[in-house]
C-alpha cells in the first residue's frame, strides 16, 4: 500500500484507501462507483488491458445521443453516464447494461432556458455517483437528483444556479449516508451536504467570491472534492478558486485553508487535490502554480503548512493527476505533455510529449500502468517511473472519435467515453 498509494503512513491521507469500504459498503469490490474510482483517487489495483484500437479488444461500443465529459461509473452489473442536449435544455442520466451495452432506461430532466457555457464543454460534465442502491446526478442549474438503480426518483433538490461562461463540471461525492458538491462556479459557490436517504440540506458553507466574468477577475473552480481522514478525523478536501480548503463532513465548518492558487491569468482551479500520505498537492488552472503542503492545522494554515509553491513556465491543467509513490504523474491540456513531480519539493523529475494531441481527461492508474486519453480518444498507457516517461501503448478508436473524458476500469474492463460513444473495452474477447 504504501508504495502504490503514497508517502509514509502518518495520522493523516492513509484513510482514502479504504474510502471504497466506508463510502459504498454495498458496492460490489470489482466496481468503479464514483468519478476516478472507487477511493476517488484515480487509483485502481485492476489488471485491465493495456491495448486496443478500434476493433481489437472492443467488447461492445454503443452510441451516445449527446457529447460530454463526464466518467462513466459501474455499479451492480450497470453503467450510468450522463448526457446533455448541446443548448442544454435537456440533461440527462442514461442507465445501460454492462455485458451488452444495452440501454436499460433514460431520465432526462428539462430546463427551461439556455445557459452560458464554452464550445469545448458540454452540459454533460459532471459524473454520477452510486452507492450500489442509488445513483446521484448533478446537472448544473437543473438540480440534483437521486434515483434507484431500477430509474425510479428517490428525492430531487434544487439548490441553485451553477452560470459560467465556462459551464460546470464537479462531480458529487458519497461518504457514509451523506453526498457531498462543490456547488459552482457562478454568482455564488459553495459546499452543499445533503442526506443520501432523504435529499434533505444538512449544511451549506459559501466561499468567498464569485465574480462571473473577466471584470475585474476571472474566478472559477470546476474542482471535484476528496475524503481524507486527517489526525484520525475525516475531512473533505477541495481546491477553491484561491486555496485548498478542508470541510467537517458534519458540520461544514471549514477546518484549515492553505492559499497560493491564483495566478496573473485568474483565480481558476480545474483539477481535484491529491492525496500523498500527510501530504496535499494542488494545481491552479489557465497556467496557475502548483502547491504542496501538509494536512491540518486550524484556519489559515499558508506560512506553516505549505511546503512549496512552484509558479514559473506552467502548462494548461484540467485534469487531475494520480499518485505513484513519492511523484505525481499528470498529463496536461496544453501543450500535450505528461510530467512527473517530486511530491516532497514539487520539482520536476521529467516532462514529456504526448504522441498525439492535449489531454483533458485525468491520469489513472490501474495496476502496474497509468492511463489517460487526450482529445482524440487515443488513450496513452506508461508506466509510472519517476526516471523518465516509459510509454506502453498508445490506443486510437478512430480518426472520428474524439473525448475529452477519464478512463474508468471495473472487473478487468476498461470503459470510455467519447463524444459520440460509450466502449467497453476487454482483453478476454
């Protein structure tokens, strides 16, 4: 565990390999719950296949009826991804079969206007999560909602508008009988729970600013939050527009802060915060700087927690990387590179070009590889050496496909989601 999962195992990070058992006590241990898997870290101790191309290893594809972003998630035999009309007025949970692909049912929700949002992200951005008995949904502005895996409305709950010109993108997250969402980016943004039963608000907890537009600042975080337990307790962790900010899951009082993540461009975050043992690490957006610090603290924790801050000559940074031992491995939007960070001192160990294209999708891990499929759903496999990028493969479904999505794995599967098509992939057949 410890060389897989990350650094030492002080009071503090070591809890998330274990979030799989505590958050979806019902799942079933081979399935991918939630956004970056089951622990929510982008780690996976699967075997899965590392190549494939557009025939070879396709256990099924099936088209999709509108683009998106989101993570296809697995639970009892099923697959939920979601999907959005391009104006958004419809957004929609789609339910198929794993072993067929066969579409099982549909709840598609309407909205009554058309939202601001950028050409290169559609409303179908945020990922469901289940618990292996419901599935929740977030769909912007539209709400949120919660069925059963049979499609039936448990609650739905409306707690505001989501307005960007950029859309939104955070996924919900579940912890015991409780769903966690960063709310935002927009007029207003905040951390919302809710009861998993019910629907019902147990806290709301704003965040400072909310500026919509260029004037004076561009302010936005798209950030999907983490569970860590840190010095024994579990807190929710999330990258804000200009620090990392750790939530009491009971309360919603915000426990710590650690700030360094604006930049000239903007105060942007896109990218979850990673976990490395007693360590965080964050990345700011639209060319912001990279921290690390410790976990903990009380209040504003910057002068005494944060261990570095590295600005100078960064790339664009959408999706979130995964933690390998001692370094993170990340791929970037622009330029097409993939690097490798100390970590301890935030130093670059090795930066590398992509074979083909940006990626916008996050960088998993699934056993002894690392994944990550750029823009035009070819999907690069390396192995997670901090000497120097060692790449296995590199998979292309086609010169039509595109995808801006993150890799999901489940019972030695691999599923991808491309703008036109959901794949499962599957080195058996």
């Amino acid at each position: 565990m410890r060389n897989s999962m990350g650094l030492g195992s002080g009071g503090c990070g070591v809890w998330l390999c274990l979030v799989g058992l505590l958050c979806f006590g019902d799942a079933e241990a081979a399935d991918s719950p939630a956004f970056r898997g089951i622990r929510g870290d982008g780690q996976s101790d699967e075997q899965v296949p590392v190549k494939w191309s557009a025939r070879e290893n396709v256990s099924w594809r099936i088209g999709l009826p509108h683009p998106g972003h989101s993570t296809p998630v697995i639970s009892r035999g099923r697959v939920f991804l979601t999907c959005a009309s391009l104006n958004g007025r419809e957004r929609g949970l789609y339910c198929y079969d794993r072993q067929t692909g066969k579409e099982l049912w549909k709840r598609v929700v309407e909205f009554g206007s058309v939202e601001p949002t950028h050409k290169t992200n559609p409303y179908g951005a945020s990922s469901p999560v289940t618990d292996g008995t419901r599935v929740v949904v977030w769909h912007g502005s539209a709400g949120l909602f919660c069925y059963d895996h049979a499609g039936g409305l448990q609650w739905k709950l409306d707690p505001g508008d989501a307005t960007h010109i950029w859309g939104y993108a955070s996924s919900p997250v579940i912890h015991n009988d409780r769903v966690f969402l960063h709310h935002g980016p927009g007029i207003e943004t905040f951390m919302l729970a809710v009861e998993l039963a019910s629907g019902k608000v147990l806290w709301k907890t704003k965040e400072a600013g909310g500026a919509n537009d260029r004037d004076p600042r561009m302010v936005a975080s798209f950030s999907t939050p983490v569970m860590a337990s840190v010095g024994g307790s579990d807190q929710l962790i999330c990258s804000m527009p200009t620090r990392v900010a750790a939530f009491d899951p009971g309360t919603g009082e915000v426990l710590w802060s650690v700030g360094g993540l604006p930049s000239p461009r903007g105060d942007l975050v896109y990218t979850s915060p990673l976990i490395a043992g007693d360590i965080g690490i964050a990345m700011g957006g639209y060319q912001g700087p990279r921290i690390g610090f410790r976990l903990g603290g009380s209040g504003d924790v910057t002068r005494t927690h944060r261990l570095w801050r590295v600005e100078a000559k960064q790339p664009q940074r959408i999706g979130s990387g995964v933690v390998v031992g001692e370094h993170v491995y990340i791929a970037n939007a622009g330029p097409g590179t993939v690097e490798c960070i100390s970590v301890k001192t935030g130093e670059l160990a090795w930066q590398a070009r992509l074979p083909s294209g940006n990626a916008w999708g996050s960088t998993v891990r699934a056993g002894d590889h690392l994944y990550v499929i750029d823009q035009s759903a070819t999907t690069h496999v390396f192995r997670p050496s901090p000497e120097k990028f060692e790449l296995v493969s590199s998979n292309r479904l086609g010169p039509e496909e595109k995808s801006n999505s993150t890799p999901a794995f489940s019972d030695g599967e691999i599923f991808l989601r491309t703008r036109t098509g959901l794949y499962c992939i599957s080195g058996s057949r």
